[in-house]
C-alpha cells in the first residue's frame, strides 16, 4: 500500500510576489516634506539653523503669490487661516522671496500682530562661505 503525500502550497511565490509589491510601495510613496507651496529666492544669513517641529504652521510670501500650510491662499483667506490658529504661542514660520515689496511682508505681519500670534521665525537661506 502506497501512502500519499500530503501536498502543500509553495510559499516561495507568494513570498517573491510580497517583497516586490513592498518595494514597489517603498519606493513610490512620497515622504512628508515641509508644506510647502511656492518656490522662493530666500535671502542669506548666518544664523544658526532650527529644528522644524510638525504642529508649525507655515506662511510664504512670493512677489505675487501667498500660500499658508502648502496652499495658495489670498489675504482675506490667509486672515481667516490665522483667525482660526487657536494656540498663539504656536510657532509660525514665515519664507519670504527677497524680491518682495515691503508692503506685502509688513501686511502678513500685521495679519500676525492683529491676531496676537507672536512666535515669529522668518527663514533665510544658509550664507555660503567665501
């Protein structure tokens, strides 16, 4: 009397097909970045570098464009945006293009003082060596 082999599923397959689809996943996916929305010419200074923490709420100011939090906003929604920020000691980051007309910054930063935000942190590029 013969005994049968009891058949079972080749997993190396099912493995192979796993590891692939994990990979592909790996390397499509997008890593959060800083919200940001507009491409800017910072200017340059010496100061030290700080650590940007995930709850800050992030303003932009273009020559012609202004966006809050990664999106293009105008200045009755960027008023209402930081209407809305309930903690005021939350840390705001400003990057302003330094072919701004002053006017543009002194409005954003009048929006701030109105509101009574005031942890305030205006970025610049690293000033290279030379």
């Amino acid at each position: 009397m013969k005994r049968r082999e009891t058949l079972g599923i080749d997993l190396t397959p099912i493995i192979d097909v796993v590891f692939i689809i994990l990979l592909f996943f790996i390397v499509t996916s997008v890593f959060k970045k800083e919200e940001l929305a507009l491409l800017l010419d910072l200017p340059t200074a010496s100061a030290k570098e700080l650590k940007v923490d995930e709850n800050q709420v992030f303003i932009e100011l273009s020559p012609d464009k202004l966006a809050i939090k990664g999106i293009e906003v105008s200045f009755a929604s960027l008023e209402d945006n930081i209407k809305a920020i309930e903690d005021k000691t939350q840390s705001v980051i400003v990057r302003i293009d330094k072919k701004v007309e002053y006017q543009r910054v002194i409005k954003v930063l009048d929006l701030l003082q109105k509101y009574e935000v005031t942890n305030l942190a205006l970025v610049t590029s690293q000033e290279e060596d030379k």
